[in-house]
C-alpha cells in the first residue's frame, strides 16, 4: 500500500490577500463609512517590458504602498497600506523609503501581513473619528512596536503576530 503525506496548504499570495481585502471592504461598505475610498495601487503586478516604460513614465514610482484609503483621521490625510503576505513577505528599501516620505507628508502607513491585518489597521483607522470618550488610546507620536518594521500610529496598528523561526 502506497502511503502519502499530506502538503500543508500554502499560504494565499499577496495577491489574494488584496483580492481579499477588497472583497471585505465591498461588503462592509454599507456598514462601515469610509471603506468606499479604499483603493488599489497596482505597482507589483508583473507586465511586459514596453507595458512597464510607458507606466514608468504616466507615474508610476517603485515601493509605493499596494493600497490607500483616502478617509481622514485625526492628524492622518489618508491611510496607506503595504500588504504583504502572512509569510515570508519583506519590504524592500524603496518601500520603506516611501514610507518615510508619505508619514513625514502627514499621512498614516501601515505595513499588514495578511487581509486579516489590513482589516484590523483599517477598522482601528476608520474608528478613531469616534467621539473622545469613545477612544481607548490618548493620541500619541508614532512609536516603535516589537515586531521589526512596523509602527504604530496613535494605536493605529496590526496585532501582534508571532515570531517565525524559518524565515
């Protein structure tokens, strides 16, 4: 008898965590106000070389962030997210670069492993215009957390995620 393993299923890929991410924010438009202005930005897809020369030269810049929600919060224009997959997914110095710039621009960035992470960064985002008693945490400047490359905003933050030893 022929035995077998199982494979673990692998993870959904950066992309299907975006499909994901904007699946959720289709259906909770109704019920959380804001979420219609949540946007793609399809800097990573991959295309032909004379594709890529003629987006290069319409704008498009390497390392801006997958995703932006044009929504004001408190100090913040706008939330941008970098969405990466829940393994293995880095972010690259071009992207921390547009990190910088776009937080020192005023603007609220988070770096999101997986749709679960976008959707908790979003919904702490979108919350924070509740009236003041209603707001758990007092405004603060952006601090650094334990997990290496990410920052919380005035609590705006992903949830801790465990540390992964095979990366």
């Amino acid at each position: 008898m022929k035995q077998f393993r199982l494979k673990p299923e692998p993870y959904p890929s950066e992309s299907q965590e975006q499909a994901g991410l904007v699946r959720w924010a289709q259906l909770r438009r109704y019920t959380l106000p804001g979420l219609d202005m949540l946007v793609s930005i399809p800097n990573g897809s991959k295309r032909d070389v004379q594709t890529g020369i003629r987006l290069v030269r319409e704008g498009l810049r390497k390392g801006f962030p997958d995703m932006a929600l044009f929504v004001k919060r408190g100090d913040y224009g706008a939330l941008f997210i970098e969405l990466k997959r829940r393994t293995g997914g880095r972010i690259s110095p071009d992207q921390t670069a547009w990190h910088e710039r776009l937080k020192a621009a005023g603007y609220a960035v988070a770096v999101c492993y997986g749709a679960s992470e976008a959707i908790q960064t979003i919904e702490n985002y979108l919350s924070e215009n509740l009236p003041a008693a209603a707001i758990a945490t007092t405004p603060t400047a952006p601090v650094q957390t334990s997990t290496p490359g990410k920052q919380s905003l005035r609590g705006i933050t992903a949830p801790e995620r465990p540390q992964r030893d095979n990366l």
